[in-house]
C-alpha cells in the first residue's frame, strides 16, 4: 500500500519548501500553500531562470496577524494539489545515468509518495485517491519548466531534468515535458507523513 513520504508547502511560490509532518487539503487546495508569489515591476509573475534567486528564500506566513515573513540565506529576516512518486523520481534519476536519486524537492509537489512502482501516478488520471482524512481527484500531468534542474538547496542548475524527461517520456501533443500529476480536493481532511494512499475508484 502506497503511503504519504513527505509534504511539502511553501506560502510563496518557488521559496524554500517546509516539510510539515501534517497539512489540512480544502476544495481549492493546501491550506497555506503558495498563497503568494514575486512580480516584478510591471506586475508580471517571474518564471523560468529568475526564480533561481528565491529557492534559498524561506518564507513564513502567520494568517492570524497577516504577516509574511521572508528570510534570506544570510540568516535576515489557490492552488492545485500536485502528487509525484519517489519512484518516479527514481526512474527519472536512473533514466539520466545518477547512482542515486535527485532531490525530488525539485519538482515541488505538494505529496511524495511512496510504495508504488514509477509514474503510477498517471494512470491515477479521472480516480478517486484517499491521503489520509482528504480525498483527491487525480487530473492532468504536470509540465515542467527549468526550475526544475535547479537544486532545491542552492538553486544551482545540477541536473537535465527537462532533457531526461524528453528522452524517455517523449512531449505532450501540446509539446510538454510532464511528469507528476494534479488533483483537486473533493473532500477535505488532515494528511499526515505516513498516512496510507488508497485508490478509491
């Protein structure tokens, strides 16, 4: 039986994930996950290479008072749920010639999984999962982007991700690189490290 392997949640997108033991899945999501992001002077999101600079950002937001705190390396101070396989990550790293596994961190998926054999997750696709308390249902793979090759630690690009994924997955109709699935929250519960992942339908 699969079970949950580490959360991973971040208040701003594409900062430093914290890996709670617990998080709680509504309808729209993961309470407190990515509820910000960076613009930049024109009001545009930043995507691709210009979110190196954020990895190393930790991010810490406390809804009660609403205060985002942010803390730099230096030490100064809506959103779909996404699910990946380890073994995905496994095959992925294998598939580009690594001994051992890439950081999975760097696909920044909600819930890791484990116990399950590579890229089970995408005949998941239109079924019912149980994680803990809440019940998702799968939908769409994810497209990747750069960030991807960049290492969650540093945000140093380390690996091909992007090229590994093309050599072995081919691309979508759409031309993307996908790896990892969607969900959408159909009810909402507690999900807690270890918890089992059941497919209901």
């Amino acid at each position: 039986m699969p079970t949950v392997a580490r959360l991973n949640i971040t208040p701003v997108k594409s900062t430093a994930l914290h890996h709670p033991n617990q998080i709680r899945l509504e309808r729209y999501g993961a309470v407190g996950n990515r509820e910000f992001f960076f613009a930049d002077e024109d009001g545009r999101r930043l995507s691709g290479s210009k979110k190196a600079l954020l990895i190393p950002i930790r991010a810490d937001y406390d809804a009660s008072n609403e205060r985002l705190t942010l803390r730099l390396p230096d030490g100064i101070d809506a959103r779909p749920v996404t699910l990946v396989s380890l073994a995905s990550v496994e095959e992925l790293s294998r598939q580009g010639g690594r001994d051992r596994p890439v950081d999975a961190r760097r696909f920044r998926m909600l819930i890791e999984v484990d116990g399950c054999a590579p890229h089970d997750e995408d005949t998941w696709a239109g079924r019912r999962v149980r994680v803990g308390e809440a019940v998702v249902l799968v939908g769409d793979p994810v497209p990747r982007c750069v960030i991807t090759t960049l290492d969650p630690q540093t945000g140093t690009r380390d690996f091909p991700t992007l090229k590994v994924i093309r050599s072995y997955r081919g691309v979508s109709a759409e031309g993307e690189l996908l790896f990892g699935v969607y969900g959408d929250v159909v009810e909402p519960g507690a999900v807690h490290v270890g918890d089992e992942v059941e497919l209901l339908d």
